[in-house]
C-alpha cells in the first residue's frame, strides 16, 4: 500500500507542492507515495503554478480511513481528511505550531520554524542528497515566495531565503518577483467577477462601541486592477453602509506598494479621518504601510469609536 501524502484542507500552494515534492521523496528513498489534495478545485495561484512548471494535478483524497498517510504543512484534525484517527500515519512535515493529532506507534515528525514546508523539505533533499527535479524545484519555490509573501511576511526566516537562492539554481527560475507577480495577479484575480462578491471576498461586521461598522479588503498586486470598477465598488459599500451600519470601510490594499487605499461610507467621514491620520480624497484616502485589518484597520477603529 502506498503512502498517501496529503496537506492541508483548502489547499494552497505549500500543501500541493509539499505533497508532491515529499512523495517524490518517499519514492526517491524506497517508499512507495502519492501526491494528493483534499480538494479536486485548486485555487488560481496553485493551479498556476502546477501549469507552469508542468506538474499533474494530485490525486483527490478526502477520507483517511484505513490508509497509510503522511501529512504536509499541518497536523490539526481539523484541516485533516476525514477519519483521520482511523488512519495509518507515517510522517508529518511541517511548518506550524504542533496541532492535536496523535499517533499510536513512533513516526517520521519533522518541523522546522520557518516560512513554509516546502523550505523544510528542501532541507531535507539537501541533507540525505536526494535528486531534486526541476519541475518539482519550481514548484517549491513558488510555495515559498507565496508563503512568504515574496520574503515581506514576518514569518519569513534566513532558511527560505537560502532555500529560494538553490531553488532557482535548480528549476531555472530566474525573476522570482516576476513569478510572485503573477501568482499574486491569478489570487487577486477580479475580471468578470460580481461586484458583491469583491466586496464579501474577505468582510467582517464589528460592534464598535454600540454602532456596527463593516470592514472588508480585497488584497491586490496593483490598484490599477480596480481603476474601472471604483464606482461600481464605491456604489455596493455606500449601499451596505444604508443597511443598518455606521461605517462601511473596504480596504484595497497594494501587496507590492505595502499601502491601502481605503474606501470609507460612513455617518461620520471625519471620525474616520481621525481614526488613520488621514484625509478623505473623494471617496478614499491611501494609508501608507496598512496590510492588515486585524492588526492596522481594527485597532485605531475601536479607540476612534471608544469601543
Ligand atoms: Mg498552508
Ligand atoms: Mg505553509
Ligand atoms: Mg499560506
């Protein structure tokens, strides 16, 4: 029976080039394995990059039950496949804090503190000189720029950025910024999308101080790809505001420029100007260094609204 590598449920890109790079591995090293997904529909990043460097799409697998498995980029039940606790599992590889499964007998367990798994098992061809394709080194690669966030992610350590240097070396990748460009325009994709569904791509109401205010944020490699939909986005945030908020606040934020435009409607504008140090310019103001609503947006909001 072959070992089935497997990462995370809602796969991104570390998981599905986790998986295939560790069952190379494993097979590489005299155990039989396969790639796999939880999820047949891979999003636009990792189905770019599977495309680029020419890879097979993994095998689906959604229950555990009675398999062999290794896991990739997790070990939480709950990102896990199901019946997970009646499977077989052989080794896990991973970048995050230690989750909640357990095993019954000694396995393979291997985690490094850094930016993605991929540069854990790049460590790990190095280390017992496995032979690493090119298609796969790729692949790699581009997991860890976008875990990273091309090396601007706090998460990032001096590990990934070493493994990024040998990783060009191999796959022949030679403009890394150019590939983190266009794996962030495929996830930040907005043509031919509904106007409503950019605005509650990433939106949360909070209770500000007994008013409710909604805040949303469509992450973007360049503002330019919202230029012609202003309006129309302006128009669908000043209509949530009418239904019952304060404030409705929808954050376009420039990954590359580390800034956001911010989008304000709202009962009281010049709260809101206060809130970010800011002056409204028609129906925004740029908020340089603003990436995170939890972290940026949230936190002066509330003592703004003495929440
Ligand atoms: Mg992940
Ligand atoms: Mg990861
Ligand atoms: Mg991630």
């Amino acid at each position: 029976m072959s070992v089935n590598v497997v990462g995370h449920s809602s796969p991104d890109t570390d998981s599905v080039a986790g998986a295939i790079a560790y069952a190379h591995y494993l097979k590489s090293t005299g155990t039989d394995a396969v790639a796999c997904a939880q999820s047949a529909t891979l999003n636009p990043e990792t189905t770019l990059v599977l495309k680029k460097f020419g890879l097979a799409t993994p095998q689906v697998f959604t229950d555990a039950g009675g398999k062999d498995v290794a896991l990739v980029d997790f070990s939480d039940i709950a990102q896990a496949p199901a019946n997970i606790g009646k499977a077989n599992i052989v080794a896990i590889v991973d970048h995050h804090k230690i989750g909640d499964i357990t095993t019954n007998s000694p396995i393979f367990f291997y985690a490094q503190p850094v930016g993605c798994t991929c540069t854990v098992l790049y460590e790990m061809y190095t280390t017992n000189k496995v032979a690493l394709p090119k298609n796969i080194a790729g692949a790699m690669l581009a997991a860890i720029l976008s875990d990273t966030v091309n090396f601007k992610s706090p998460t990032c350590t001096p590990a990934d950025k070493t493994a990024v240097a040998a990783l060009k070396g191999v796959s022949g990748v030679s403009d890394t910024d150019g590939l983190f460009m266009d794996m962030l325009k495929a996830k930040s994709a907005v043509d031919g999308v509904p106007i409503k569904d950019l605005l509650f791509r990433d939106y949360k109401d909070f209770d500000m101080g007994g008013k409710k205010v909604g805040i949303g944020q469509l992450e973007l490699a360049t503002l330019d790809q919202v230029a012609k939909m202003r309006n129309d986005l302006y128009k669908a945030v000043a209509a949530l505001k009418a239904d019952g908020r304060h404030t409705v606040l929808f954050m376009l934020t420039d990954v590359v420029k580390e800034g956001t435009d911010l989008m304000v409607a709202s009962d009281d504008p010049a709260l809101i100007e206060k809130a970010f140090k800011g002056k409204l310019s028609g129906q925004s103001m740029w908020i340089d260094g603003m990436m995170s609503r939890k972290k940026q947006a949230v936190p002066p909001l509330q003592k703004a609204f003495g929440a």
